[in-house]
C-alpha cells in the first residue's frame, strides 16, 4: 500500500521509475536471517535478483553473504562491502577472466557445473599458485513446478553435473591439485511457492551425500540454493514469505552432519515485494473488444510479463480511492513490439491520461533485467527514504 503522500510525491516525479521500500526490505532480509539463524543455517544473497547499490547496502549490513553468477555480480559486491569469504560463484559458463577475478578475491567457493570446468579452474589456480574451493553443483533431477524457463534442476536442463557423471568426476579430482572440494551446491529453480519440491530435494540431497560417503569423500557445507517464491497476486497481504515453513523443511529433512554448514541462495524472496515500477498514463485507446492503456514504462523497464507471462498487479494510484475497478484493459507499454504488455484484462478504476499506475513486486528482476532497447532512457530508482 501507498500512503497519499507517496502518491502525491510520485505525481511530481518524471516517470517511468523504480520505486524501493527499504523500510520493508530490511524487515524482509531480517525475517529470513531471524528464521535461518534458528538452525545455524548461512544466507547469501542472489545478487542476479537485484544489484542497485542501496539495496545491496541494506542487505550486506544485515550480515548475509553473496551468490554471484558473473565475475561483475563478484565486483558489485565487493564493492558493496561483502567480504570474499562469503562470496560463492555459480554459473554454468564462467569465462577465464570471471574465474582469475573470483580466486584473486579468495572467495568462499566456486560452483562448478562440468567436468570441462573442474579442468579449467584447477589450470587456472596453479598459475596463481592456489589451491581454489570448490563444490560441485548436481543436478538432483528434481521438477520445481515452475515457468520452464525458471526450472534449473532437471536432467535436461543446462545447469549441473548430472548423476551419470559423479564417478568420472571423482576420478578426475584427484588428478587436480589445485582444487579443494569442500561442497555441494544445488538449485532446482526460482519461484516455487509450494515447499514440496523443496521436500524431494531434501531426500535428493541426502542420498547424494551418503553416494559420496561410501567413496570416501565428506563435505564442509551443502548449498541448497533458494527458489522461494512470493506473493505476486497480493503483495500487501504477504508482503513478507514465509520463511518459518521453509527453513523448517531443511531443518527437519536434511541429514546434516557434525560441523557441516547448511547454505542458502535466496533472491527474489527478499527483494521482490519491496520494489514497484512506477509509471504515467500516456493514451487511453478504445477499441472494438479491448480498451487499451498506454503506459510511458514499457518492456524495457520489465521484461518478465513478455518473456516468462508472468503476473504483476497493476493498480491506479491516482483514481484508486474514489473510483471501483470497473473497467476492462489491457495495459500495455510504448514499444514496437507486440509482447509489450503488463497484462491482459485488468479490471482497473475508469483511467485517463496521466494517472499514476504501480506495476508491484517489481523488486526482483525489474531494473537488474532493463534495457536500452528502442534507445531508450535508463528509468532511475527512487526510494522511501
């Protein structure tokens, strides 16, 4: 919800902007650190999610750590204050640059996705004379149940080593110095609001483990990755996820050993619901079935409702609180393509040029996904405070 005098300070702003509610941010990042630090458990943030520079400032102070997945996500947060050693580097095409970077920080570990990798990496440690960290990213084979380009754990998606593997890849390490393995990483995808899923990787997860057992090869830590999804339909009425439920599952299904740390990647959980994508009713066009809002935010400002159909509500700030959502549109943006659209059908108050509309939950892969497509101007970020 905004408060009127929100909504009057965004009607004097130039729009299309990214707005951020860091008041309901560090309430979100301090919920799921509270609940975590419940079981012992360690927190990275995704910075793939969101890496504007004041949202990563309220995160790093909260104590989580960083999940990156280029060697410019790894400088974002060493700028940013996040030390190397809670740095981990995931990626299924990590290039030699991204990777000589990563071990000059010394950081905490490199996710490694193939065999070909380990090869790479461990070449590359010798010349800088290191020893590198690494855990071994598996591909559980487990359905998030999510959009299918948001599901990373399955056998044929790109992401992993998969099971087939696991031998030559014990044989391998231990033709490669220079590569420590301290663990094992995983991620079955992004946005599951069921915890199901979660409940198989878990069993996953432990026969996993116990594989690597009977060979003789314990690990440091286990990252499960992240995955949680929020609520996109009502953002005001669970504003914050329920991290209570999720850690819980860890908790009480993996088998953790002794002095074994359990780590998480979560990203959009944490940022999603604080960001709003703020724009201006350019046209009203009536059509012969459909009436049409043009807003001045386009594709270009975000990108997930034409690439993945995915659903923002959409409200009308300026007619909101004297008019009812009576009317039919399809609010769309101002780019030449046909995809550019927020939504199909949106029951929304009588609107006209000019009114001030909020696409929510634009915290996560909004301004991190933008782009200059058209030529367009870069929207600028605006905050509570």
């Amino acid at each position: 919800m905004f408060s009127k005098e929100t909504i009057e300070r965004f009607g004097k702003l130039k729009t299309p902007f990214y707005y951020y509610d860091l008041d309901l941010l560090q309430k979100t990042v301090s919920s799921a650190k509270k609940e975590s630090d419940k079981y012992g458990f360690h927190l990275h943030y995704a910075l793939k999610a969101n890496c504007n520079e004041r949202v990563l400032q309220v995160i790093q102070s909260l104590g989580l750590g960083a999940d990156c997945v280029s060697g410019n996500e790894i400088k974002r947060a060493v700028e940013s204050g996040f030390a190397g050693s809670s740095i981990v580097f995931a990626g299924v095409g990590k290039s030699d640059d991204e990777i000589n970077y990563a071990l000059s920080q010394n950081i905490f570990s490199v996710n490694c996705e193939s065999i070909q990798e380990l090869q790479v990496i461990n070449e590359l440690a010798a010349k800088q004379k290191k020893r590198a960290n690494i855990a071994l990213r598996l591909n559980p084979n487990v359905d998030a149940y999510t959009h299918k380009y948001i599901t990373t754990g399955l056998e044929e998606n790109k992401f992993g080593i998969n099971t087939h593997e696991i031998d030559s890849v014990i044989e391998l390490l231990k033709t490669l110095p220079n590569l420590n393995l301290t663990g094992l990483h995983f991620h079955i995808g992004s946005q599951i609001t069921d915890l199901e899923p979660f409940k198989k990787l878990c069993i996953r997860v432990n026969e996993f483990v116990h594989l690597f057992e009977q060979k003789g090869i314990k690990f440091n830590h286990i990252n499960v990755g992240g995955g949680l999804g929020v609520n996109y339909r009502e953002p005001d009425k669970q504003s914050i996820p329920d991290f209570a439920s999720y850690f819980a599952v860890f908790n009480e299904l993996l088998e953790s050993r002794i002095k074994q740390k359990i780590h998480f990647e979560l990203g959009r959980a944490l940022v999603a619901n604080c960001g709003s994508l703020i724009s201006r009713i350019l046209y009203i066009k009536n059509g012969v079935n459909t009436n049409f809002i043009i807003l001045d935010a386009g594709m270009t400002e975000l990108i997930r409702p034409a690439l993945y159909q995915a659903y923002h509500k959409i409200e009308n700030l300026t007619s909101v609180n004297n008019m009812p959502a009576a009317t039919r549109y399809d609010v769309v943006g101002p780019i030449c393509e046909s995809s550019d659209c927020f939504g199909k059908a949106i029951n929304l108050p009588e609107s006209k040029r000019g009114d001030i509309v909020a696409i929510r939950s634009t915290g996560a892969y909004g301004e991190v996904m933008s782009s200059a497509y058209n030529l367009r101007d870069k929207a600028i970020a605006i905050f509570d405070k």
